[in-house]
C-alpha cells in the first residue's frame, strides 16, 4: 500500500503521528503517540488546516467581548474598507441570507469554504490571531494572509471593517485593523526549482516565508487540546465554553448532505468523504454512519495534510492521526500539476486505513464511554 511513497519519504516529505488512547476505569483518557519523520522546521504549505485554530478563535473572540445579543447567529457585515479589500453583506447559504460567525465555520467545517476563512480573518485580525497562537505554544504557526487571493503581503496586513447588527441596532463594530507587527519568517523558507507567476514562469525556487504555516506538531496538539480540553496544559486552554465545543464537535464531524444546506444537497459534488483525506480519500460517496471524523484537510502547491480524531462507535474505538504528505513531481508551483490522485489522496487513505486496522486489533483495559462525541 506504501511501496511508491515508502521507498523514498523524503521525496515526499511525509510526516506522521498517532496517538493511541486508553480510558482508565472513569474514561479518563492517557495518551501514547508515535511519530514518523515529524519536523517543525521542515516547511509544508498548511492550506485550509489553518481554519480550524482560526474558527476557534473567533469563536473566543465572541465570548470574549461578551457583548449582549452578540452570538455566533448574530448577522455580520464586512465592509471593503480600503480599496483593495471587499465586503460581504449577504450569505446564500444560511437561512435568513446573512452571513454569521457560525455560518462562516459551518461553511469551513462542510466544504472548507475560503471566503469564510477570510472573513473569520478579518473579524479576529492577523495580530490578534498570531499573538494568541504563540500565547498558546503554538511556536511553528503563522496565518499572515487570507486564502485564494491575490493580495500582497502588505495588505493582508489590514483586515476589514466589521459590524454585527440586531435588526436596526449595532451590537458591535470594529473599524479596519492595520497590523504594524511582522509575522513574516526571518529565514527564507525556499521549495522546488520554478513557479508561474502571472501567466509566466520563473526559473526560481518559490520562498514560502511569506506564506502561512501550521506544523504537524502543532496541528496534531490542536486538535487533541480541541478534542480533550480537560487535558490540555493551562496556557493552551481555551477560553470557549460548552456550546462551542459542542458545535465545533457537531460540524467537524458532519457530512455537507447532512447540513440541511441546499448548496451542499448535491452527494455527487460533496460526497461524505469530501473533506476526508485519511481513511476515505477525500471522494467516499459513503462512510459508515458508525465512523465519524473530526477533522480539518488541506490542499495546495502539491501538500496534502489531514488531522483527525477518529471516533468508531460500533467497535469502542478512538485514536488521533495527522499527517503531510509533498507531491510535485516537476517541482514547479502554480502550474496545477500535482499528483493528488494518483500518489497522495491514496497514501492518507491508505495510511487512515492501516492505522484503524491497527486499532481494531488493539487491546484496551477499559472500553471508552464516547456518547459525548455522538450527535443527532
């Protein structure tokens, strides 16, 4: 299953870990993870796995301001601010036609919309995003620019006005944010030997230190803090309260068919394994409504990266597995020539796949109590 990638990994640049979870006699739960090739300094390209921590914080950034009638349904307006930047003041998919907080992260969660990222961006602001990050030990992260836009470095550095509305009345607004602070990698971070940039290609290496990054490391903690708050260490505590874990829960597990979003109807544009990279491939048209995955997926530049906790509830089984994987066979960037379904789709899946095998197999002490990870 592994013979391509396998006989040359640093080709692909893989990194792994797993982590196996036994339940003591309360289900409280202990860790033992293993790791394959896991480098912080090595660069991947994060793509959408950034919109997870940044639905979490804007998530805090509700509680936060604590705001009467600011909630995660409250509409939500953008405006362009500067020139270069624009608003959004309408949402097809939700029910009333505006946009919201918890619109944009059901968006995120269903079919890893970017525009919600962006607007998710531009409500938190690039500072406040980095500072809390690092404030969390999450050392190897930085989100420094929102997703499928041409905006330059330097203007991603301004985030857009935003106001939430009741009716007639303001609940809360923030002017537009310029940070002043550069999160930038002090070090070139250089890949491959070309990229095409405006319909030319450039006979360069492409330097990613402008770009964001999320480490493997960091993606797997994450999600295992998301996952397991009562074991998180202090200061990478989040300040959420029940209902946020429970709908960040119920939407990283949920297929977009099962949305009651008419956009996302359609089983054979958004199959359930869309935005299932390990164990499913990232194109199941179906899962076993006994496996659920909790999880977020990222594609972009030839970087395939996939973080999950998985949850089988016929079998009492749980485990956490992220992984990366690099295919770009001509090491040239922006050309669109990847090889996502022939080498790195198949290897997650695959390794998703070998891992739950493993677990099948593995003797527990206890059997977990995961009726807190069940939802209608």
């Amino acid at each position: 299953r592994f013979a391509i990638v396998m006989q040359n990994p640093e080709k692909y640049r893989v990194q792994i870990m797993y982590t196996q979870i036994d339940r003591d006699i309360d289900n409280q739960p202990g860790f033992k993870t293993f790791i394959y090739n896991v480098n912080p300094g090595k660069y991947f390209y994060p793509a959408s796995t950034v919109k997870l921590p940044l639905s979490v914080l804007a998530l805090e950034k509700l509680r936060r301001l604590n705001r009467p009638g600011l909630n995660l349904d409250t509409p939500m307006l953008t405006g362009s601010g500067k020139g270069f930047l624009t608003g959004a003041t309408t949402d097809g998919t939700s029910p009333n036609g505006l946009p919201s907080v918890g619109q944009y992260i059901r968006k995120i969660f269903l079919v890893s919309d970017n525009d919600a990222f962006n607007r998710l961006y531009e409500f938190v602001g690039q500072r406040e995003i980095n500072e809390r990050l690092r404030s969390m030990g999450y050392f190897d992260t930085r989100i420094i620019h929102r997703l499928e836009s041409s905006l330059s470095e330097e203007e991603n550095r301004w985030t857009n006005p935003v106001k939430f509305m009741q009716g007639d009345d303001v609940v809360y607004q923030q002017d537009a944010v310029y940070n002043g602070k550069s999160f930038r990698c002090r070090q070139p971070e250089r890949l491959g030997i070309a990229e095409i940039v405006d319909g030319q290609r450039l006979e360069r290496p492409k330097d990613f230190a402008g770009k964001n990054a999320y480490s493997l490391l960091d993606q797997h903690e994450f999600i295992k803090n998301l996952m397991f708050p009562e074991g998180a260490k202090p200061r990478s505590r989040l300040h959420l309260a029940e209902d946020d874990y429970r709908f960040l829960y119920r939407h990283m597990s949920m297929y977009p068919g099962e949305s009651g979003i008419d956009a996302y109807s359609d089983a054979g544009e958004y199959p359930q394994g869309y935005v299932k990279f390990l164990m499913y491939g990232g194109n199941a048209k179906e899962i076993p409504e006994y496996i659920r995955i909790f999880n977020k997926v990222g594609d972009a530049y030839g970087f395939l990266t996939d973080a999950a906790y998985i949850i089988d509830f016929k079998n009492n089984i749980e485990f956490i597995l992220s992984a990366t994987i690099y295919t770009n066979e001509n090491q040239t960037f922006n050309d669109d020539n990847y090889e996502y379904a022939e080498i790195g789709l198949p290897f997650l899946e695959n390794l998703g796949q070998a891992i739950y095998e493993v677990e099948l197999e593995r003797k527990r002490e206890h059997s977990p109590d995961l009726s807190g990870f069940s939802f209608p």
